[in-house]
C-alpha cells in the first residue's frame, strides 16, 4: 500500500500579514516601522502541509520552506520534541496536546528570524506555555520559557530578565514585559525592555490572518519580495541611524563578556 495523504486543515497552518514597529525611549527617541508577513504551522504537521501545498516544503528547498535545521536546536532534529523537552522541564508536557510556531519561512532559500514564538496549548486550544526563541545578527540564540495563564480574552502578559544580547545599543541589564494575543482572526506580540530609569524600548508585530494556500503564497511573494533581506537591511539601517544619533554602542562590552 503506498503512503495514505492527509489533507491540510485550517488548523495546521496561516499566514499573518502586518507589521513590525520598534520604539525607542532612550537615550534617543527613534522609530521605524515596516511590513513584514509571518506563517504559523503545527510543528506535528509540517508534513501534511509539504504534501498539500505545491508553494511549500519542509526541509526542501522551494519557494517557500521551513527547515528543522534554522529552529530549536538547529541540527536538523524535531523541533516539536525540542519544545516538548522544555515543556516536561517546566512540569507542564502532560497539558500540550499542539505546538504551534509564529516565524518567518524561508523565501527562495533564505530566512532571518529575530524571533519566533512557540505556543503550546492543551486540547481546547488555550496556550500553556510560551516559548520565545530570539536570534541576533552575531549567530547566536536564546529561548525565554514562560508557563502562563492567559486572561479570559485569551491576551497572555508575562516577564523576564534580559539574558542575551540582541542589538549593540543595549546592555544586558533590565527586564523584558511580553504582551501577547495569540493566533486568531489576529495576532499580536509585543516587547518592552526596561531598566531601573524606565521604559528604553518597545517592539512588537501586530498582523491580521490570511489562509495558508498556494494562491495566498504566490500573492504574498509578489507583495514581499525580499521580506528577509528588507529584515537584515532594516535592522543594520536602523543601526546606522542610532550610531548617527550618538547612541552609544555595547559592543566591546559584549566582546569581553564572551
């Protein structure tokens, strides 16, 4: 008998369309906003989106692609029991019936994901545990776990210390606040970094929900073409901007502490 093909459901996948903005407080006011597009998939289902989707393929290239290597442990192993393994560590594996991931795919090969955003939920969908995986442009990553309890408009609010570098314009000292709505008709995650002065910045990625098919990827090419590149352009901009500002940088602090 040859291999039964499951058809893809709504469930297993979408895309958001939106925007990412980043505010910052101090030293110097700054800003800058620009669209982005992100694609949330079930991670015990990529292959039934491999197989449904002519656009999309999981650990090959195409169009569009979701590679196990470019996630959790980065050595092309399940990315699904990685996050699993964090959830039995927190005490809360028996509760996750789904893991769902919020990430930039890779488009024609090539993919930068500031952050991605693993939500695990039990069998009536509402989310457990929040895992934060948040890469910089230096290679490296960090997770931030959070075991939460979502408000009764589903909206999750929970903190933690800074504990990896990101941008060379910050120390690691302070604390990050998340603020969450998670994937529905929208989604939204937002990022505050605080320190013993106050707020220093804000960033978050608000967007609304579109079906995950081939129509809706052959359109969201076309719309964004270079959506990774603009990412890497955008934050290397925005760096030249604040260097120009006199926004001192961390980055011979970051080079002693390694």
């Amino acid at each position: 008998m040859g291999r039964r093909v499951i058809d893809a459901a709504p469930a297993d996948g979408a895309l958001y369309l939106g925007s990412v903005v980043h505010k910052r407080a101090r030293p110097r006011r700054h800003g800058m906003r620009y669209r982005v597009f992100s694609m949330l998939v079930d991670l015990d289902r990529l292959d039934v989106l491999d197989r449904g989707l002519k656009l999309f393929s999981h650990n090959r290239f195409n169009l569009f692609s979701l590679y196990d290597s470019d996630f959790g442990p980065r050595d092309g192993t399940s990315i699904s029991a990685f996050i699993r393994a964090r959830a039995e560590r927190a005490g809360v594996a028996d509760r996750v019936a789904r893991i769902r991931m919020l990430a930039y795919p890779r488009l024609l090969g090539y993919a930068f994901n500031p952050l991605t955003v693993y939500f695990l939920e039990d069998a009536e969908g509402r989310t457990v545990m929040v895992v934060h995986e948040v890469h910089n442009t230096f290679g490296e990553h960090h997770f931030y776990d959070a075991v939460v309890e979502p408000e009764a408009d589903g909206s999750i609010a929970h903190s933690a210390r800074k504990a990896f570098y990101v941008s060379p314009f910050n120390t690691l000292e302070g604390n990050y606040r998340f603020s969450i709505r998670p994937p529905g008709d929208e989604v939204f995650v937002g990022i505050t970094l605080s320190g013993v002065e106050g707020g220093i910045l804000t960033a978050y990625f608000e967007a609304k929900r579109a079906v995950l098919s081939d129509r809706q990827l052959g359109k969201v090419a076309l719309a964004y073409p270079f959506v990774t590149a603009k990412v890497i352009a955008g934050i290397h901009w925005e760096a030249l901007k604040l260097w120009l500002k006199g926004v001192p940088t961390t980055l011979k602090v970051r080079r002693n502490a390694h």
